[in-house]
C-alpha cells in the first residue's frame, strides 16, 4: 500500500471517529433543547392552569404559546375520570393518572437526545409532575400529569399536552442533513485528504523519478527540482542534491584517475616496447646505443614501479586504510630522510636549519615517505649549485617543517593545481622519468591525516618553498 494512500485512510479514518461522534452529540444537545423548551412550557401552562382553576369557575382552555405553540389542557378528577378539556383532544386516548404517576418513567424523546440530561434551567419539576409521551396514529405528543392539591388533599389531576408533530418532523429532517452533510464531508475529507497527501508526497516521487533516470542513464549530473518549501522534504531534496553532487564529483575524480593512470602507465611501457622492439631488430646495433636503450628501458621500468607503489599509496588513502599512530620523535625521521636525500643531490647544497627536537603522533613511515617526496622534488627542480634547505621548528604551538629551495620554481597558473594527482607543470618536464605526478597528493594526504596543513608557496626562477604544519604530541613543546 502506497504512502499516499496509508496517510488519505489514516485522515479519513480518523476523521469517520470523530465526525458522528461531533455530530450525534451537536444533535443530542440541539434536540435536547428543543424538546425541554416544549417541557418547559408544559410546566408553566399547567401552573398557570391549575392557579387559574382554583381561583375561577371558566375551566380549563387552550393555551396558545410562543411561535404558534400549542398546549391543550385536561383535567381528571381524583377517580381518573376526564373532567374538562381542551378543544381538538376530544380524541386523544385518556390516561389513568394513578398509573402514569405511579410509572414515571416514560420512553425517551429518541436514542440520541437521552444522551444529555434534561436540562430545564429556571423552572423546577414539582415532586410529583410527571412528563411521558403518548403515540397516536398521527403522531407524537408530549404530556406532563401533575396532582391538584387542595391543602394535602388531592382534588384531581391535570394534563397538559402539546403536539410533537412538527418538532419531529424538524428533528427528522435535521437528523437527516447531518446524516448527509456527514456522508459528505467524509467523502470530501477522504478525497481532499487524499489530494493533500499526493500534493505533500509530490517532491517524493519526483526524487524516485530522478534516481530512476540515473540509475538508468547513470548520468549523475541530474538533479531534483527544488520544492519551493523549506521543509523537511525541501530539506530532504536539497540533501538528495548535495549527495549527487558529491558522488558526481567523486566519480569524476575517480574517472579522471583512471584514465590519467592509463595514460601514465602507457607511457613507459611503449618506452620499454620501442626499446625492446629495437633491440630485436637491428641485432647488429652499435654497443654504445645498445646501453643506452638498455639504460632507457631501466628508467622506464624504475618510473613505471614508482608509478605502481604511488598509485597503492592513493588507492589505500582512498580506501581509508588507518594509519599506525603513535608518538615519535619527528626530529630523528626528519635528519634520516636529510641524510637519504643528500646522498641524491646531485650538486645541490643541503642545510638542515632551524632544526629543534620535536615529537608528535604520527605513522613513522607516511612521516618519511612526505619528507621523502618533499625532499625529492626540491632536488628533482633544482639545479647544480642550487641551495635546498629543510627545517624543523615550533611555531604557534605546532611543528612546522620547511622545505626551501631556489630551483626553477612552478608557474602562479599552474601553482592552484600542484596539488591535484597526476598534475605536472611544466610538460617540457613532464617527461622527467622521475617525476609521477602522484607526489604531492600523497604528501596532502599523509598531512590531513596528522591533522595537520600543507602549504606551497613558488616564484618563478626563484624558487619553492613547501610548509608542513603537523601538531604537537599530546600539545607538548
Ligand atoms: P612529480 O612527481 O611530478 O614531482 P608532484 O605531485 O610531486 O609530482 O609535483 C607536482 C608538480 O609540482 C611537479 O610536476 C612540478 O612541476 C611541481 N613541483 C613540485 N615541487 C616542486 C619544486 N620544489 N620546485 C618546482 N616545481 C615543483
């Protein structure tokens, strides 16, 4: 069953619990006082009417009441025998007050309106008055006996009735419009609530709507149109959208990676290919250039496993593989991979300074491998009698590392892109067998996973300078 669908029946339903309750009790309370203004004025009239008979010898007469009320009288005397009467219920069945008094408990006016309890406000019931009603043929009538005393001594009984005819008829019609109108409004609630639910659920469907598509056309860059609302379903779909977005981008990332590797690894594997294929053919080659091609193949062979264990290091990033912390001394990682990168110098002056003992909470080998690429650059871009200096030093209540030297430096167009995997800056170097283009994206990532921030800052001709902030072990100096 559709949520749309549950919610409309779950409206209506509790709308058909509410709805004949509001109703048999607005019906109960307006028949009530209907029906108790008629026992009212019964009171009344017989009050009047057994005053009036004790002071005068006229009899009993019909009464007419307030907004063409009728209330006829009848008299009995203390034996039950019909005494006087009022005109036009000649033909009414009498009654024996003896048993009437002594049942008072006639039916009720119908089954809703003994819902509420009479309610007969400033006038009281005489101990002794007894309302009931009386059924002829035609219809209804509303009767209330009282005793006649004169001192303690009962001098006769009077009746006074009123026609319940036309209040019944009212009341039926009355029960039959709510009757309608509650059929009525049910429908209505069920349909609007059905409406209200599809209206509701509409940003919903256009959600399943567009994951559909992608997982059918696997275009990622759809999006959900925005409902106007900032609601939770607004929210949800902005959510939806932002979620695209970062799938989208890190497909991309991942497209672009894939075939960026393809295009790298290709490289030296037709590099090796050429060569091989060379050897193969002119077997006669000269002995100088066959080193040199063997020479080749070994450089292309070196890149392409630099290429393979750079690529590892990426996807194990990728994958979140944890890194193996605890607290090291950085100033013992940082003189080893010194004195590593300057057996590769190659003409290039090497200071270690400023140079302060520090320690952090790290993974030795990552903390090696980013001096590593850090260090490797600097000597990749720099050249002989160039100057490569490496420092270690507390700032800010950090570490920081500084790698500075005065190579050839990177272009301000490329600097924004050193960072991104396989970027390379220049292609007149791109082809430098050393370089991957990997390098400082492993070393931005080792950094994030410290916790700490990688900066570079270049100059044309004038050199790069590479800033690693990591933080201090448990904050300690
Ligand atoms: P690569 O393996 O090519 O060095 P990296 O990711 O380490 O890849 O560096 C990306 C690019 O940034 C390099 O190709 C190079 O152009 C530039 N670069 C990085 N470090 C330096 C540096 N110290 N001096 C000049 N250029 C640098």
């Amino acid at each position: 069953m559709s949520i749309r669908l549950r919610l409309a029946l779950s409206y209506g339903t509790l709308f058909a619990l509410i709805l004949p309750l509001v109703t048999v009790l607005s019906y109960a309370l307006h028949a009530r006082g209907q029906y108790d203004d008629l026992d009212r004025a019964l009171l009344v009239s017989a009050g009047h009417a057994i005053a009036e008979a004790s002071d005068s010898v006229t009899g009993p007469h019909l009464i007419q009441g307030k907004e063409g009320l009728e209330i006829a009288l009848r008299f009995y005397t203390t034996t039950g025998t019909l005494q006087e009467l009022s005109l036009g219920t000649e033909t009414l069945p009498t009654m024996n007050p003896y048993n009437v008094l002594r049942n008072p408990s006639g039916p009720a006016f119908d089954a809703f309106t003994s819902l509420i309890p009479p309610m007969m406000g400033y006038v009281s019931v005489p101990p002794r008055g007894v309302f009931y009603l009386l059924s002829t043929p035609t219809q209804r009538w509303r009767v209330y006996v009282q005793p006649i005393y004169f001192g303690v001594r009962t001098t006769g009984y009077i009746e006074a009735l009123t026609p319940l005819g036309h209040i019944d008829t009212s009341m039926q019609t009355f029960r039959l419009l709510l009757g309608v109108l509650g059929f009525c409004s049910l429908v209505a609630a069920l349909g609007g609530s059905w409406a209200i639910a599809g209206n509701a659920l509409r940003p919903i469907a256009r959600m399943i709507q567009t994951a559909q598509t992608i997982a059918l056309s696997r275009d990622l860059s759809q999006r959900i149109d925005m409902p106007a609302q900032k609601d939770e379903l607004g929210r949800l779909a902005a959510t939806f959208n932002e979620m695209l977005a970062s799938i989208e981008g890190a497909y991309r990332t991942q497209q672009r990676f894939v075939s960026d590797a393809s295009h790298e690894l290709r490289a030296p594997l037709t590099a090796i290919q050429g060569n091989l294929e060379l050897l193969r053919r002119y077997q006669a080659m000269p002995a100088g250039e066959r080193e040199e091609a063997f020479e080749e193949m070994e450089r292309e062979a070196d890149r392409l496993s630099r290429l393979v264990a750079d690529m590892l290091a990426l996807a194990r990033a990728d994958a979140g593989v944890p890194l193996k912390r605890h607290t090291i001394d950085l100033d013992v990682i940082v003189l080893d991979s010194f004195r590593s990168a300057r057996q590769l110098a190659h003409g290039q002056t090497m200071q270690l300074e400023p140079f302060e003992p520090a320690q952090t909470d790290g993974d030795e080998d990552r903390l090696k491998q980013l001096l590593l690429i850090l260090l490797d650059n600097a000597l990749k871009y720099t050249p002989e009698q160039g100057h490569i200096m490496l420092g270690l030093h507390h700032k800010d209540g950090h570490i920081e590392i500084v790698v500075h030297d005065t190579g050839m430096g990177i272009a301000p167009e490329d600097l924004p892109h050193v960072f991104e995997r396989f970027y390379r800056a220049d292609p007149g170097r791109s082809r430098d067998p050393g370089g991957t283009g990997l390098g400082l994206p492993i070393a931005q990532w080792i950094v994030e996973q410290h916790g700490g921030a990688i900066s570079l800052k270049s100059q044309q001709e004038q050199g790069t300078c590479v800033t690693v902030s990591l933080p201090l072990s448990g904050g300690r100096l």
